[in-house]
C-alpha cells in the first residue's frame, strides 16, 4: 500500500494521541483508516480520467460519484475520492474500458495468467490429487519506521508463515529469524525453540510467527523470517460424479453453512440471487458452477479499499458490481452456505514467478470428494479458449475444485484471534496477510510500516 506524506502525517498524529494517554476510540481510528484510504481530490480523479478521456465533462464525474464508479467518500466535511477511483472506473465501467484498451492496446497474458497457462496442463494430466510441486525460500521483512515508536518502548510484530496442516502444502522448514533496532539491539537466531520466537498454535486460523524487541530512538524497527516449504497443486476429477448426501448432522457440516458476522449474512439480496441462479439444479457441485460462473461474469476485478471500512463485503460487491479476489471469495462462501453447500475462507499469498501479491480464495466441502479449492478470482482463466480447452478439457472450470501450485497457504478462516493475542483492532480484520505490528497504545496502521518479500525458486 503507497500511502502519501498527508497519510503518514495523519498516522504519526493518531500515534501521538495514543502515546499522550488518550483513551484508544475505534471510531477515531476507523476514520483514521477512512482517511488514508480517501485521500484522492476531484482534481487528481479527473487529471486521471483525462489521460483517457480528454474531454470528461464535469457532469460526467458527478454522474459516476453519484453512482458509485467513482467511489468516494466524505472525510472531514469533505468529499475525497478513494485512492484508485480512477483506475477502477476504467477495470469495470464497460464503456471506459473499452477506450483504455484501446488507448493502451489489448494487453497480453498478465503474469499469473503466463505462469499458470503452462502449468495448468501439467496438473490436469497427472495421475495423482496431488501434482506439479514446487519448493520455494521465503525471505520475509516487515520494516516500522523511525520515530513510530517511543525510544525504549517495545513493540510486538507477527509475521505470516507458512501452514503445516494443508495437504497441499509440505515439508515446511524453518531458517531463521531476528529483529533488529540499532547496533544493540538485535537477535538472530536458526533456533525454532528459542525462546526470542514464537510460533502459533497449529489449531489457530491464522499462522504466524510472533517476535517482539524494543524500539530505539530515530531507528526503524525491523524483523524477518527465512523458511522453505513445498506447494502443490490440486485437481480433483469427476466431482459430479462421486457426489454423496450430505450428512447435515454433523457438527463441520453446521458450522460451514451457518452465517457469520459480519460478512457471512444470509441477506434478502444473497437469498434471491443464489436462488435464482442455483433454480432447477439439485447437484450441489452444479449449483456452485453456476455461482462461480456468475461471479466471473458479473463482478470485475477492482482495488479494494480497507477491508475494515466495509460493514457487510458480499453486500458491498453486490452494490458496486465490483471485488477483488478477498471480496468475491466472501460472495461465493456466503452464496454456498446459503444453498447448504459447506464453504470457507483460505488465503495467504499468490507465489506465481512472474506476479506475487496478496490472495484469497475459498474452499468448498462435496459429499464423497471433501474440501476442494476454489479461487473465484482467478475464475475462468481468459486463456481457455476453444483450442487450449481442445488439448485440456476441464481448464475452463479448473479454479473450481482445482488449484495451481503457486501458492502460500497461511489462513483457513477469517477475522479470528491471532497467537498470542492481539490488543488493539489488527490493520487488516479480515485477512491476515502482510503481518501485524502494535505496541502498548496503539495499532500500527499500514503507513507506519512496510513489508518485503523475496523468493527464490528452487
């Protein structure tokens, strides 16, 4: 996340405010969050728009405000735009995008898209569940900035690490790990036992590595962590066909169909829409193609805003006919609980070598088959065209029921505790992904800190 120097200005204030005494207030800070998130003026938007469209008029930008294509959002008694407003009018306004891609030329096969048209066949020709594995070295940073933390104060870091309870997911190997705070302040240690680490507890839905160390003045604050771990990818074959009923009573069966709050609700919208599109199918498998392909053909991909700032996410996407990868999962979960096909949260990291980010997606429970992936937002992959699904049948639905190996499994669930527990509201309440910092009055909110990864194939 960039933020600018009115952000980080804004979060060094909020910093202060807790390390005056003041009484920590989830509405301050939530407007806090709503700040750095809208920071964007009508001026920025439109010098943006006008990269593309030269002669927007001033009523077309009210028009799109008004209608929620161009999100935004009043801060301080005035109307700010979210940070990638612009760009997000020209990935899900049809007419938009049309004049970008024609200004920019159609683009190619993005990264992900490259890696995972290659390996796509390698999986689905394989023999086995299980196929294609890949090893990969992890190097995780996580950086706090100078000044964010008073001299002497210490401060708590959880860093993301790599789940040994997914089958997909094997022969996990710690490294190393350390925090650094000036010359005298440092540790390194290859120990997994150390008592300077702390790994969270395999029955916890967000797997971390907890390391905490004393902040020094007008130095940043820096931890890492080196692992290996093996990821492979998953294809489960002829899921229709091995369908069983479901046996309602059992205990997993109740929890992943129930609703959640707060962004697991059975609402009047989620109701009618799963219904509508699932009338007349009784496979459970049949019904959750028809959601998945819903999704892929309704919801375009856009940046996200906080999470946090968002009170209900498959309501949200709904709304704005719009979700990144976390968003659409949510959708699909909520839409299969709903129809009584069990669903759940899974995220982590997408490792693909020519594209690494942040990812989610879900896991759906079939009678017979058991839990198998789903990533709604990779979806029906824009390569499977007549003649590569000609040479591999089944590529145009391999993201349901099916996975790539290029993968880091670090949550199987979402917004739960973390280990040990955190005081403060985390940045991201939804996800755990690039790591979480405090320390005794406060959170520290993404402009405070940054994060680095760096991955070596082997």
């Amino acid at each position: 996340m960039k933020v600018s120097g009115k952000a980080l200005l804004c979060a060094l204030l909020l910093f202060s405010a807790a390390s005056c005494g003041e009484t920590y207030s989830w509405k301050k800070d939530l407007e806090y969050r709503t700040a750095v998130d809208f920071s964007k003026d009508r001026a920025q938007v439109t010098e943006y728009i006008r990269k593309y469209i030269p002669d927007v008029s001033e009523a077309q930008i009210d028009a799109w405000t008004a209608s929620g294509e161009l999100e935004s959002a009043e801060v301080g008694g005035v109307r700010k735009y979210f940070n990638n407003a612009a760009p997000n009018l020209f990935r899900t306004n049809p007419l938009c995008r049309a004049i970008k891609e024609k200004a920019d030329g159609i683009p190619g096969l993005s990264g992900k898209d490259r890696d995972t048209y290659v390996q796509i066949p390698e999986i689905l020709s394989a023999d086995t569940k299980m196929a294609a594995p890949r090893r990969m070295r992890v190097k995780y940073t996580l950086r706090v900035k100078a000044g964010v933390v008073p001299d002497g104060e210490t401060v708590r870091c959880w860093l993301p690490y790599p789940r040994k309870d997914i089958p997909r997911q094997s022969e996990v190997k710690f490294i190393k790990a350390g925090a650094k705070s000036g010359s005298l302040d440092y540790f390194d240690t290859a120990d997994p036992n150390s008592a300077l680490l702390h790994f969270s507890d395999s029955a916890c839905a967000h797997s971390t590595l907890y390391m905490e160390i004393k902040a020094r003045k007008d130095l940043p604050v820096t931890f890492f962590e080196e692992f290996e771990y093996t990821s492979s990818g998953e294809y489960n074959r002829d899921i229709e066909k091995r369908l069983r009923p479901y046996d309602t009573s059992r205990a997993e069966y109740r929890k992943y169909t129930a609703e959640r709050e707060k962004h697991v609700i059975f609402s009047p919208t989620i109701k009618s829409l799963a219904d509508s599109l699932t009338a007349g199918i009784r496979s459970p498998y049949l019904q959750a193609k028809a959601m998945f392909r819903w999704i892929c053909e309704n919801i375009p991909w856009a940046s996200a805003r906080d999470y946090s700032t968002i009170e209900n996410i498959p309501e949200y996407v709904l709304k704005n006919r719009r979700g990144d990868c976390g968003q659409v999962s949510l959708l699909f979960i909520t839409m299969c609980r709903y129809k009584g096909i069990p669903a759940r949260f899974e995220s982590g990291f997408m490792m693909h070598p020519h594209e690494r980010n942040l990812h989610d997606w879900a896991e759906i429970y079939f009678e017979g088959v058991g839990w198998v992936p789903v990533d709604q937002s990779f979806g029906i992959p824009s390569f499977a065209d007549d003649a590569y699904l000609d040479l591999n049948p089944g590529a145009d639905y391999f993201y349901l029921g099916a996975i790539d190996s290029w993968r880091m499994v670090v949550n199987n669930d979402f917004g739960m505790d973390l280990d040990p527990e955190k005081k403060y509201p985390r940045s991201d309440m939804v996800d755990f992904q690039r790591g979480e910092v405090e320390w005794k009055k406060s959170n520290l909110y993404y402009p405070m800190w940054d994060w680095d990864m760096d991955v070596t194939y082997l």
